[in-house]
C-alpha cells in the first residue's frame, strides 16, 4: 500500500532536479508525520473508549502503557 502510493507521487510529479528531490523528500517527511499524529489520536481514542465501555480493563490498560514507557526510556 505504501510503496503504490510512492509510486503514485513520484508519477504526479516527477523528479528532475537537485531542487525538486529537496521539495519532494520535505512534503513526503510531512505525510509520514501527519499521517502517524493522525494513527496516535485515533489509537489513545479507541484506548479511552475501551476503558470507558469495560472500565476493568482501565487498570491493565494504564499498566501497559506505563510498561511500554518504561522500554521506550531505557532505550
């Protein structure tokens, strides 16, 4: 799916300069960016809503993530 919407850019428009690669590389840095903001609201959305519709799976909702904190620090 990414690789055909690569594809797709790169036929809409086509790199023919040192100046054009620049541009390109910056608008395809930003989709990646907006399009991961985008996956991170959708997901602490549908967390909130889990734990709101069962709210037993609150606490090892919270345990979880500060797990996955914790690993991401020690990194």
């Amino acid at each position: 799916m990414f690789i055909a919407e690569l594809e797709e850019v790169i036929q809409t428009y086509p790199i023919t300069s040192a100046e054009d690669k620049r541009l390109f590389n910056i608008q395809f840095e930003q989709s990646i960016r907006t399009k991961s903001q985008i996956a991170q609201i959708l997901l602490q959305g549908g967390i909130e809503l889990i734990k709101i519709l069962c709210p037993i799976l609150g606490i090892p909702i919270e345990m979880g993530k500060k797990w996955l904190e914790t690993a991401e620090k020690i990194k």
